[in-house]
C-alpha cells in the first residue's frame, strides 16, 4: 500500500486514523488503555535499516521481477516519521467507538504505523484489563501474575506481565519483566523441588537454607495439611534463627475448606502473620466464588488465564481512517460502510470528551470531532440504539486524547509505570460501580456528540448513492 500511495504520486497527502475498537472483552463493560508507552518507543526508533531494504529490494512479483521500484526503497531509506500523535493515557478507560490513538500525518507513515500499533495496543489493554478484573474480583489481596509459562513467547510474556501490572497486579514472577520495567517480583518452588528430596521436610528444610528470608512453602505436592504441618516445623526452625516464614501456597484441591483449615492451623501455631498464598487455574471468576465461600486467602498467584487473556483471543482493535486532504488543503471526511450500522466507521478527526459528577464519578462520554465542537448542553446520540442523551450545561468534563507526538517530536512526559498504575486504579475508583460487576454489568453511557452523528449519518447516505 506503501508503494502504491508514492507511485499514485499521494505521498505527501495527509490522513487521520484512529484505532477503536467495537466491544468490551470479557464480555464487560470497560477496557483499560495499555501499550502507549511502546508506542512511543515504536515511534522514536522508526526507520528502515539498510537489511530492511535489501530484503525488501529481494521480494518478487508473480511475473519474478522486482516487487518495490527502486526509488520507492530509496523513499523508505531516507523515511522519518513526522506524524501527529495524540493518545489516552496508559490506566486510562476507555469503551467502544473510542479512540485510544489518533495519528495524522503523511498517508504512507499514517499506514505504515497501522500493524505495529494494533499489535501494541490491543494485546496490553487486553491483559490490562483481564488484570482489573482479576483485582476487582480480589479486593483488596494482592494478586500476583505467574504466567510466564503459558504466554505466547518471551515478548508475550514481557508485555503481559508489563500491563498486568498497569491493570492492578502487585507484582511477577518473571524476573526480566522486574528487571526491565521495575515491577516488583515474587515467586516460589515449584513441586520438582519438593519430589527432588526424599521428605517434604527435608525439602522445606533445604529451601530455608538457601533462602531464609525468602520462605513460601508450596503445601500441595502430597498432602495439602501434611504439608502445611511440615511448613510450621521449618518454620519454628527458622524462627529460633531469627526469621519469618512469609506463607504457604495451595495449588490444588477444595482451596477453600483447605484456605480454612489452613488459617487455623497456622494461628494456632502462633503463625497469625503468614500469608496463604492460592494459584491454580484461577481467573476472575474462579476468585469471586471462592470469596463468596469463606476462602481465607492472602494473595492470588494467576497465570494462564491472565496473561493469555483467556476466554478472549485479542481486543479485537481496528485501525480507521477518518479523514484526507491534499497539502494545504482541507480535511476531507472519509468513511466505512457496513450492513450493521455499528459497524460504519465515524469520519473526521475524533476526540472523546468525559463528563463527571462534582465528586469525579464518571457520567457519560461524547464522540466528537475536533472542527465541529460540541454544544451545550451536549447530546449524544448512542450507535446501536440510536437513543439520545442530554448532558447539562457547565458539567465538569476532560479531553481524554492528548498530544504525545508533534511532527514526529515526542512533546509528551512519559509516566513511570507505576504512575500510569495509579492512573488505572483511579480511574476504576472513579467508575461507575454498575459498569465494573463481573456478572451482568450494566454498560456505560456513550455516544457520538450530535453534531458528528449528523455529519455521520449525511456520509452514509452519500456513499450509498455511490
């Protein structure tokens, strides 16, 4: 498309694009923003290496001559993005028909950009938000993601346990996501240390050797309240030598009758402070029930159904085009069409604006875009059922999109991870508690400001007539 674009002689036409998405995974009603900050990094780096030219310049058409024309590998050879980028920040919430990111510049670098950003952008807010819900199930225990083992591939398992932790997770046990982003890392033995030794006691007793201050003994290898007895004699031992056992985990079994009994026997030991710690193919669900059954758990160790963002597969994100215009010209309003009417893409340039209850509660956001305004009191018009809503006059209310490239020039402060952690939690705190639930959640109110419905609704019928 690239190629084509320059030898249509286009490239220096601008566009705008935006990635959204249609629905809310997880069958919920709220998604968190995740993956900005690879963007950036995505952005700044961007350029053809001269490998990637010579491969390109390799690559052969149907009739084995030349796929790319010389002066267009040479056009890519001297490409520097120049792009305007505005973005939601990471933690931030967003919903359907949103844009998380909107990019205007030259067609060819406005293209280029699509694949990387949907690889970026739709996996960590994917994960993001599969961790909220996770730690929304949890309360206020900590939740540990373990899921390394079960991501797709090494980068997988990175980015996985990078936005787990923007979406609320405590900590990994991936030791190079701690040492890359700074998440705090957390881990324990697997059971191959435990059928190494001839006892569970030796076992336990080898571990708080080597690591004394470090000690969370996996209990369910044999015998689940076996071993919990076995953890409070290693740790009596450790005690006399002036340490703590942190915990003991259960990875199998009625973890509830076992979290119960458990809690008991480490009390009754004079252990009140040790933590149990639960794993096992848990997911947000799995947590929520057994809190509902009594389970005395500390913290949650997930992994699988975390980092793989099981039951979904991908955010299902999608990268749009809205507007065109020559150099210097104006933006022509671009659209497309669909047999589902929530499907028919929104023309223009595209900014969200939130309202919000004195308190900072969230009320309602509105589509709008940018050369139309909005009006007060602003209307807004939802895209399924076409039902319309009136926002008061002088409500509190943000821009949610703000500037993060000018002319290919990073202009934006780009936060910690742990900043863009709190801004997830926040966020979640000022949400509308109906539109967090995990069962029958009710979804939030959005719509396309009046103005851009209208403009919306006159390009359907344009195209139509094509």
């Amino acid at each position: 498309m690239a190629c084509g674009y320059w030898k249509a002689g286009v490239s220096d036409y601008e566009a705008a694009f935006h990635v959204t998405f249609r629905e809310n995974p997880f069958t919920g009603e709220f998604t968190v923003a995740c993956g900005l900050t690879a963007v950036v990094d995505l952005v700044r780096e961007f350029r053809f290496r001269e490998n990637e030219i010579e491969y390109l310049a390799s690559q052969r058409g149907n009739d084995d001559k030349c796929l790319f024309d010389p002066g267009f590998l040479d056009y890519l050879r001297a490409l520097r993005l120049t792009c305007d980028i505005d973005a939601l920040p990471e933690g931030s919430l967003v919903f359907p028909n949103e844009p998380l990111i909107r990019v205007c510049g030259p067609i060819i670098e406005c293209q280029l950009l699509e694949t990387s950003l949907l690889t970026v952008l739709n996996f960590q807010s994917l994960i993001a938000t599969k961790a909220a819900r996770v730690c929304l199930a949890a309360e206020n225990d900590a939740v540990i993601e373990f899921g390394l083992r079960r991501s797709q591939g090494v980068d997988g398992g990175l980015s996985a346990a990078r936005a787990a932790y923007i979406g609320g997770c405590a900590g990994t046990s991936n030791l190079l996501a701690g040492e890359r982003f700074g998440i705090p890392v957390s881990g324990t033995q697997a059971h191959s240390w435990i059928m190494f030794f001839e006892s569970e006691s030796e076992a336990f007793e080898a571990y708080a050797k080597a690591m004394p201050n470090n000690c969370v003994f996996l209990v369910d290898t044999y015998n689940s309240l076996e071993g919990v007895c076995h953890a409070i004699e290693v740790a009596r031992q450790l005690r006399r030598n002036g340490h703590e056992m942190i915990g003991v985990r259960l990875d199998s079994g009625d973890r509830v009758a076992l979290s119960v009994e458990t809690r008991r026997m480490l009390d009754e030991a004079g252990f009140t402070n040790a933590k149990i710690v639960c794993s096992g193919d848990l997911d947000e669900y799995a947590i929520a029930d057994m809190k509902r059954n009594g389970a005395r758990i500390d913290m949650w160790g997930v992994g699988t159904k975390l980092t793989t963002g099981q039951p979904d597969a991908a955010l299902g994100g999608i990268y749009k085009l809205g507007a065109v215009r020559r150099p210097g010209g104006q933006w022509q309003y671009r659209i497309k069409l669909s047999d589902e009417r929530a499907k028919t893409s929104c023309p223009g340039l595209l900014q969200v604006r939130r309202f919000r209850q004195p308190g900072g509660r969230f009320v309602a956001d509105a589509i709008y875009e940018i050369d139309h305004g909005l009006s007060e009191p602003c209307e807004i018009v939802d895209l399924h059922t076409e039902e319309k809503t009136e926002i008061p006059a002088k409500m509190e209310h943000s821009d949610l999109l703000i500037p993060v490239f000018r002319g290919g020039e990073l202009v934006y402060d780009v936060p910690t991870i742990k900043a863009s952690r709190h801004r997830a939690r926040n966020e979640l705190h000022r949400a509308p508690p109906e539109i967090l639930r995990l069962d029958d959640p009710t979804p939030y109110k959005i719509g396309l400001e009046r103005s851009l419905h209208e403009l919306r609704s006159t390009l359907i019928s344009r195209a139509k007539e094509l």
